[in-house]
C-alpha cells in the first residue's frame, strides 16, 4: 500500500482487493518511511499473507476489513494486523466477516492463523479483533507473532469457526487473548458472543507474558 525502498506518506493509505493471487499484501510501505494510518479491505481473491502494516516500515493505525463475495472464494493464508518486522505505532483493528484463514503447505499441514499484532513488530496502542464470520482453518491470537503489544487485546466473537484439521483428523483450532510467544503489557479481553471452538480458549498466549489481568466472557459457543 505505501512506498518501496523509502519515503514517508504523510495521507492515510487505501488498498482494495476483490479478486486475484498475491503472494503478500502490506498496507504500509516496503523497507521505507512512516506511514499514516492503513485502510486494507479484500473482498476475494487468494492472498498468502495480509498485514495491516509495513514490512520493515512504520505505520500508524492500521483497520482490516474482509469479506467474501459470493462468486468470489476468498482465502487468506495468514493475517496480522500488524507489520512483518515493522512498527505501529498507534492500534491495529481487524473485522473478519466472512472468508477464509487457511494455507496448505506442501507437506500437507494446514496452518491459518488470525494475529491482531504482527510477525516480529510491535504494537505500541492496543489490538481489536471483531469475528462476524467466516473459518479460521488453525489459530487466532490478540497479540503478535514474536512481537509485543503495548496496550490491551480486545477480542470479540459473534460468529465464525476456529478449527484445524490434524494429520489424525481430529479437529482442533484455539483463541488465544495474547500472542505466539509474544508479550502483552496490559491486560486481554475476549467476549465470545456465538462461535465453534474446536480446540481450547485462553485468556493468555502460547509462551507469551501477560503483564495485568485476563478476562474471558461467553455468552454462547
């Protein structure tokens, strides 16, 4: 979405994507300057990795918007709200309401993941992560893949599945309130309204540190 190599952008950055393969979608810039705020909405097509930020970029806020039209699959092989090795400085926000979260690897794993930080890059405000819909083929995390989280994680549910399919064919897919190995600075909040959970729920992370309180609300699932 933002520049290549350098230069900063000092207006927000729109990217809409309704069809197509694309190996990588960044919503920031490529090893450049800082960017303003990031608006990424993706109506199909086929994407290997989404994130919210740069990579090897600053960003400020970045907003994830997904669909799936009905003529048009949509699958998203993983997401982060934030930048791969790049900063936002502000919050990430990410509303799924249909598609889905899901790569094949060669060897015949499946691996999907939903991150509301990003891969190795922090988030200096707080994550937000709303489920209307959709299927999440492995995990959802509120905070970052090996990058740390500020502020809060705040996640709520209203519908949708997390599930992943093990070389067993037994079922399994988790919602983690914190991140992959990643740490939190202030507390995690998730709400799950109505949602299939295969595997388990945690209010932290997986080998990650939550520094304040945890907190876990289910009105039905």
């Amino acid at each position: 979405g933002g520049n290549n190599q350098s230069g900063a952008i000092n207006t927000s950055i729109k990217t809409i994507i309704n069809n197509g393969e694309i190996s990588n979608v960044y919503g920031g810039g490529d090893n450049a300057g800082t960017s303003l705020d990031t608006y990424v909405t993706i109506n199909g097509g086929k994407i290997t990795s989404l994130y919210g930020g740069g990579k090897n970029a600053e960003v400020k806020n970045t907003y994830i918007e997904v669909f799936e039209k009905t003529s048009i699959p949509l699958i998203i092989g993983n997401l982060y709200g934030g930048g791969f090795k790049g900063l936002v400085s502000g919050n990430t926000y990410i509303d799924l309401n249909s598609g889905t979260i899901n790569s094949d690897l060669n060897d015949g794993v499946v691996y999907g993941n939903l991150f509301g930080g990003g891969f190795e890059g922090d988030v200096n405000g707080s994550t937000n992560i709303t489920v209307n819909g959709g299927f999440i083929s492995n995990s959802l995390y509120g905070g970052g893949y090996e990058g740390s989280v500020n502020g809060s994680t705040n996640i709520t549910i209203n519908n949708g599945t997390i599930s992943s399919i093990l070389s067993d064919g037994t079922n399994k897919g988790n919602l983690y309130g914190g991140g992959y190995e990643g740490e939190v600075k202030l507390d995690t909040n998730i709400t799950v309204n109505d949602a299939t959970i295969y595997g388990n729920l945690y209010g932290g992370g997986y080998a990650g540190t939550i520094n304040e309180d945890t907190t876990i609300i289910i009105d039905n699932g």
